[in-house]
C-alpha cells in the first residue's frame, strides 16, 4: 500500500521591536491568517549588589534570564521561544547599584565579581520602577569520594553537583541554578571548586557513551 506522509507543521517565532516598548515574541502558525502582537511599555528598575554583609559591591557584573509570567497571557508577555534570553546587562557603580531595562515578566538575575562566587538571585516579576537586590556569596569548595560497593568508583564515572532550593527557598525557581560536573580521580576522590557557598545537590554520573 501507498504511504502517506503528513505535512510538516511549521511553526514561525515573530519577534517585534519599537523604542520604548520590550521585544515582543509571538508564535504562528498556518492556523493563523493573522497575528496580532502587542507590546508591553518598558521601563527601569535598579539592582543592588551586597556582599554577605550587606555591603555594596561595586564593579559587580549583572546577567538576566528573562523567561514566562504564567498570569500575562496575552502576546507579548512571554520570552520562552527567544533562542538566547541570557544577557548581561552591565556592572554595578560605586553604590552597588545597576539601573537595567524592565517589564512586567519574570526576570532571574545573577551577578559575578573577582572575589566572589557567581551567585543567583530569586526570580521575580520586574515592574518597572521598582528595587531588587542579589547577595554575593563566597566562594566555596565541595570535596568528596565517590565510591561502588565501598570501592573507588571505576574511572571516567563523573559527579554532578547542582545548588538546593527547594520549594520555599528564596533561590526556589531560579534560572541560575546551573549544574556543574566533574570527573573522579583514579582513587575515586572529586573536588568543585569556586562554587557559591550554600546547600548543594551531588549526584553520581555514568560516562557518556
């Protein structure tokens, strides 16, 4: 018998840009004869970087990831087809203090400096107006010895470390909590270092093939 093969569906990602409004995504399709896209009036906020102490951070650099508002449906609000929506937005001044561009969707920062770890803020929806602040934390050193049947883990096994926020964790969401990995050594010891200091997640990891 004949096979008969469905057309492929086609997705296109509409992406639109004025002065003083956001970049709008929208996603369509043949379904849609026409799209009607709106754009969200954009603004400022200012960004805070302490130290453990509560102390301003100058020289500080700030990383977003702008990602979805679950209770903005219309087009417009989301980001989540943008294919890089990481972005750096600058370094702090003498105050500690970044003034970056907002809108109202949820924003997760980061912000890195020489003497500290990069350290992750909690997500939050950025109204334009408003104040937020990320605490750096410093640097830390996770060691350990993974073993198998109380014997030095076999050679390329690997260890996966990832930050613990759990629900109720301030950090609980955000897009910063990368994964990092390593490789055992031949008596199966492992070593993260230059980590943020704070609870983290260590899981064992085969090889890949």
């Amino acid at each position: 018998g004949r096979t008969r093969h469905r057309p492929a569906l086609i997705v296109l990602v509409v992406v639109a840009a004025a002065p003083g409004f956001a970049p709008a995504v929208a996603l369509a399709s043949p379904s849609q004869p026409d799209l009607l896209v709106r754009m969200l009036p954009i603004g400022t906020l200012t960004v805070h970087v302490l130290d453990p102490e509560q102390r301003p951070v100058e020289g500080a650099t700030v990383r977003v990831h702008v990602g979805d508002h679950e209770d903005l449906q219309h087009i417009g609000a989301q980001w989540a087809a943008v294919a890089n929506h990481r972005v750096r937005l600058g370094k702090t001044d003498e105050r500690g203090e970044l003034v970056i561009p907002a809108w109202p969707t949820t924003f997760s920062l980061q912000a890195s400096h020489p003497d500290h770890a990069p350290s992750a803020g909690p997500p939050f929806v950025a109204h334009p107006g408003s104040h937020t602040h990320v605490i750096l934390r410093g640097g830390a050193t996770i060691t350990g010895r993974l073993t198998v049947h109380q014997r030095p883990a076999p050679k390329g096994m690997r260890v996966v470390a990832r930050p613990s926020a759990p629900e109720g964790h301030p950090l609980h969401g955000s897009a910063w909590l990368d994964e990092h990995r390593t490789v055992v050594a031949d008596d199966g010891t492992f070593a993260f270092r230059g980590v943020a200091a704070g609870d983290w997640t260590l899981r064992p990891e085969l090889p890949p093939l």
